[in-house]
C-alpha cells in the first residue's frame, strides 16, 4: 500500500484543490485530511460521516479546590505559566488557584510536588475524529479543539487509522493533505509516507518556504516530487522554483496555470476536475498520472514509523531500538 | 498596542497585511515594529528587506544525565509524561525533541545527578526596515516545536506604539503563544469556503482567548452572485469587517516579486486606509499601552 502526502509550507498554495482531484481521479480510495487545524478537505468531498470518535490529545492539570491550601508551590514550578492565582475571581475562592488550559502541557510537575496532593492529570478531550464515506473512497478527518496542542498526535492517530482501514479493506492508496508549516504537524504527516507531493506558488515567498519544506523532506528520508500552482503568474521565479528543485531532488512533475475555475469549483463544493475542463483541471490531471507511475515505484508506507508520542522526529525512530 | 495578523487558512494573505500596515503606519511617523512569529516558514523579511543588526540562538533546556551519580533508580523516566528520559539497566537516555523543557525529570531526580543544558531549536533576528523595527525568528528544520521560539520572540524589548505579530496559520499551539496578551487581533480571509470556514475556527479561537478581533477580507472579486452569497454569510460572524482588499494582478504581480505592494500599487494603500484609522484612534484612546 502506498501512501502520498501532499504538503506545501507555505499556507494556501493549493493543498486541499489539489488533494480533492486526486482523490477524485485515484477513486477507489482513502483520504485523510492532516490539516487538523484548518481542515477544508470535506467542504469539498462532501461526506456522510460514518463514524465518529473523541480525541483524547493529553492530559491537563486539574486542581481540587477542596484539598488545596493555597501554598503557591505549584505557580512556582510551572514553566509554562499554566497556573493563574486568582484573585476575588468569581470562578474561584478568594486567593485560589485556577488552571489555564491552553497553556497547560500536561507535563505533572505541579502534580507530583504538590505538597496536599491537590492536583490531578485528568484526559483531556480536545477534538474529534472522523470516517466518513465520500464519492470517491473514505475519508478520514478530524476537527480539532481551537487552541489545543498535540495536533501531531492526532496525526498520526487519523493516518493509523486510516492505513489500518486500508490494509483491511485492500485499498492500495491513502491519499493524505498535509498541514503547511514544518512543525510538529508537519513532521507527524510525513514520516514513513511513500512519497511527498510538494506544492508550491512562484512567490518569493513560495521559493523561499519550498526549501524549507524540500529540506525537510530529505531530513526524513521521504522522497519528494514538487508543483508548481498558478506556475505563469510569475514564470521566472518558477524557473527559480525549478531549478532548486533539481537540487533537492524533488523535480517539478506539473505546473498549474492560474484559473479561475479553481476558485469557482471550490464554491460549488466540487473538486476541479469534476466540473471543468480548463486548463488547471487538464494539468491535474496529467499530474495524476506522473504521481500514480512515481507512485509504483515508491516504496510502501510503513506506518512502524509514524510516530508514537506526540512530537518526534528522526531521533525518535533511530531510538527505538535502545526503548523496545 | 500588539496586534496579531493572524487567519486560520493559509496563504490568505496575513502577511501581506502585517508588513504593508507597518510600512504605511511607519511613514506616517508611527513608532512600528514588525515581529514575524511564523517561525515554521517565516515570510516577512522576503518583503521588509531589514537590515539585521542582532542575531542569536533559540535554545530549549534539556536535561542532561551525569552517569556517575545517576543511580538508574527509574524515577526521571516514571515523572517524564512525554518518554523524553529512559532510564534503562545501564544509562539513562534522553530524547531532546520530545522534551517539553518542564523540569520534572531534575526535580524528581534524587541522586542530583540531572542539570540542564541549552540545545538550539532555532533563530532569532533584530533590525531595521527603514523606520520600522524588525524582529523575526525562525525554526530549524526537523524541530518539532515553534512555541519557545515564539516566546523568545514575545519576550524581546521593543519600543513601539504599534507592535504587528504576523502569526503562523492554523488554531493550535504556535497562533495561541502568538495571541497571548494581545491587544488586539485582525483576522485575514479570503472569499472562499475555506476562508470563511477557517475564519471561524480563527473567530472561535480568539473569543476563547477573550481578545478583540476584526476582519478583513483580501481578493474580492465584487461582482457576482456567489461573492453577494459569501458576504452575506460573513456578516452573520460576531466580528466587524475593516477592509475588503480587490483581487487585482497589480497586487499579485508586486506580491510575486517581494515588494511593499502599497509603495507600488496606490489604491491598494487606499484599502488600507480605514485600518489605518481605526489602530489610530486606538492607541489615542490609549485603550492599550504596550507592555513587555
């Protein structure tokens, strides 16, 4: 089974555009949406959910205001300011302690120190998961919770799910949408994958995230393929895009022209290729083609390294053979 | 005053606002500064152009194990919620990129055999575009985690009367540290269904926070029955609009290249004219006096 994810760095290159003819032309299917944070992929599938379950990200400092006695111990070991004293707050009693969720990381050091055994860890639910069924396949998507953290776990937890789904159902691609940036998100969507599809705009500020991402990639050992959206707004700097792809060894495999039929797909609720036959839905679907054959000759995603604990990276992977 | 560009979906134009506010704000003789907090893929310099005066290393602490007093008595690794220390039969391993930098594994640490030394996750840089303070960090690539960087970042002095945090796209961890104590937050979007979906993921997110927040929206292509459409679903969000950017190949092509677009495209400035205003008149009403 191979698995390809498509990612970009910089935000709104064309991701989810792109994902969503994919997943139409590579029908049957799964799909999973990474983007946790802002994921856009089901306005375009319009799915019937199936399925749907909590996510429970972490745990979170909880405070029994029966037992506590206000020594303050816990402000002064917490680093991350998750404890706010206060004050004639009618939430809480005259000079009690409250905890700040979002800046909670879970970590248990005010647990373990409080001298009353005050606090708790208790699981957290900060989102929700999803299977649903879409024309083309299934998708698996997620929601989660604005501000919370752990959205690398919940990646990784919505791609196991789905290559489990997958193995069993004998589906032979996942399709993924990645998250932009190359944090912790990032990383989690990446690792194990057959082969990355980058996605990038003739910007200076295209170019320049392009190599970070590109970067990071080779950092992971995840061969990549880049291209180029909107590629004649500004011909020289995909020529620039182009060339750093040479060195990178992600070679550009299609270009986009700018079309507005893109954005009017978009409002209709309906991936490109289903709707058009203008020259974006023509390149897609030659990129379709180029990503299947370089997809035969990738190797299987191997969810052994998707990873287990909410951040990790390489170091994680290596590590596993000193943890088991 | 701190206020965050900030959008939920990406590409949407967040910086594009932050660099040209704080370009136009500048010349009218504001004191500005211009802090780029999307650390992942920092874009502001590409258009800014500072000069860099300062550079320094982000670092997080991580522990580190002094085999000698270690007495592989397990309790680093029992405290650790994030399986960054093990403490196995004959050493006791650390796993730098899953510290969280808590503390927890020295505290619990009985033979003191546990410090803290730095390990580099990153960058920061200070300057000058022209009149206008620049501060930007950025992530190095295959760390996980931006937040220190952008605490980093949050806790360097500037003296501004108008301080632009371009945030990083999305709702989780990186845009809560960059909305932390803001004054105020302007939320970019674009008119499509994904821009109107993640603006109110980006709504919901700065409610929760309980900070002031308005909206402007870039690319409009006014004409049209599925624009009217769109704009009538906007108005029904609890955040009033401040701008309402034209999609234009002018702007386009300027953005392309990494220029100031309102040094070059006029009536974009102009759109931006109402904005101006309004952070105006806030900071005469001295509604929020800048503090770090």
């Amino acid at each position: 089974m191979k698995e390809l994810v498509v990612i970009s760095g910089k935000g709104g290159t064309g991701k989810t555009s792109l994902t969503a003819a994919l997943a139409v032309l590579s029908s049957p299917c799964v799909v999973t949406d990474c983007d946790v944070d802002a994921p856009d992929l089901h306005l375009v599938l319009q799915p019937q959910t199936i399925q749907q379950q909590p996510f429970v990200g972490g745990r979170k400092a909880c405070i029994i205001t029966s037992t506590c006695r206000k020594c303050g111990k816990c402000v002064e070991l917490c680093r991350f300011g998750a404890i706010r004293h206060k004050k004639g707050d009618a939430e809480c009693e005259e000079g009690g302690f409250l905890i700040d969720a979002l800046a909670c990381e879970g970590c248990g050091v005010c647990v373990d120190h409080c001298p009353e055994r005050a606090i708790e860890l208790r699981p957290y639910v900060n989102g929700q998961w999803y299977l649903s069924r879409f024309h083309g396949g299934y998708l698996f998507h997620a929601t989660l919770d604005v501000g919370s953290e752990n959205s690398g776990k919940l990646v990784t937890q919505l791609r196991r799910a789905a290559h489990e789904f997958a193995t069993k159902r004998g589906v032979p691609l996942i399709l993924t949408d990645g998250p932009p940036g190359i944090g912790c998100p990032v990383i989690a969507s990446l690792t194990g994958a057959s082969l990355a599809l980058i996605v990038t705009e003739p910007t200076v500020a295209g170019l320049h995230d392009f190599e970070r991402i590109a970067r990071l990639c080779r950092q992971l050992g995840v061969p990549a393929v880049t291209v180029i959206n909107k590629a004649d707004i500004n011909p020289e700097t995909s020529d620039r895009i182009a060339n750093s792809s040479i060195r990178y060894g992600t070679d550009v495999i299609g270009m986009i022209p700018f079309d507005s039929d893109i954005v009017r797909a978009q409002m209709a609720a309906r991936s490109v290729v289903e709707v058009s036959d203008g020259p974006a839905a023509r390149a897609m679907r030659a990129i379709h083609s180029t990503v299947m054959s370089r997809l035969e000759k990738a190797l299987d995603v191997h969810s052994g390294e998707f990873i287990t604990i909410d951040v990790t990276q390489i170091d994680n992977v290596k590590s596993k053979g000193v943890t088991t | 005053m701190k206020i965050v560009i900030a959008s939920g979906k990406g590409g949407t134009g967040k910086t594009t606002v932050a660099t040209n506010l704080a370009f136009l704000l500048a010349r009218e003789g504001l004191r500005v500064a211009y802090v780029d907090c999307d650390v992942e893929e920092p874009n502001g310099h590409l258009f800014l152009q500072p000069v860099i005066e300062r550079e320094w290393p982000i670092e997080k602490p991580v522990p580190v194990v002094e085999s000698q007093r270690c007495t592989q008595c397990g309790r680093c690794s029992k405290a650790c919620r994030f399986g960054a220390i093990i403490s196995l039969p004959q050493r006791t391993v650390v796993f730098p990129e899953l510290c969280h930098a808590c503390g927890g594994c020295q505290l619990a640490c009985p033979a003191g055999a546990i410090s803290e030394k730095g390990r580099r996750v990153g960058t920061v840089r200070a300057g000058y575009a022209g009149t206008i303070q620049f501060l930007g960090g950025e992530l190095d690539i295959g760390q996980p985690m931006s937040p220190p960087i952008i605490r980093a970042l949050k806790e360097t002095p500037l003296e501004a009367d108008l301080v632009f945090l371009d945030a990083p796209p999305g709702t989780s961890c990186p845009v809560v540290e960059t909305l932390r104590g803001a004054d105020m937050a302007l939320l970019v979007t674009e008119p499509t269904p994904f821009g109107l979906y993640d603006l109110q993921l980006a709504i919901r997110l700065v409610r929760a926070l309980s900070i002031p927040a308005a909206v402007i929206v870039n690319r409009v292509v006014k004409d049209g029955e599925p624009f009217l459409q769109w704009r009538q679903r906007l108005k029904q969000l609890p955040v009033p609009v401040w701008a309402e950017i034209p999609e234009s190949r002018a702007i386009a092509e300027a953005y392309s290249s990494g220029t100031i677009i309102a040094q070059n495209v006029p009536e974009f400035a102009r759109e931006l004219q109402p904005v101006m205003h309004k952070l105006k008149a806030s900071i005469d009403e001295g509604t929020c006096r800048h503090q770090w």
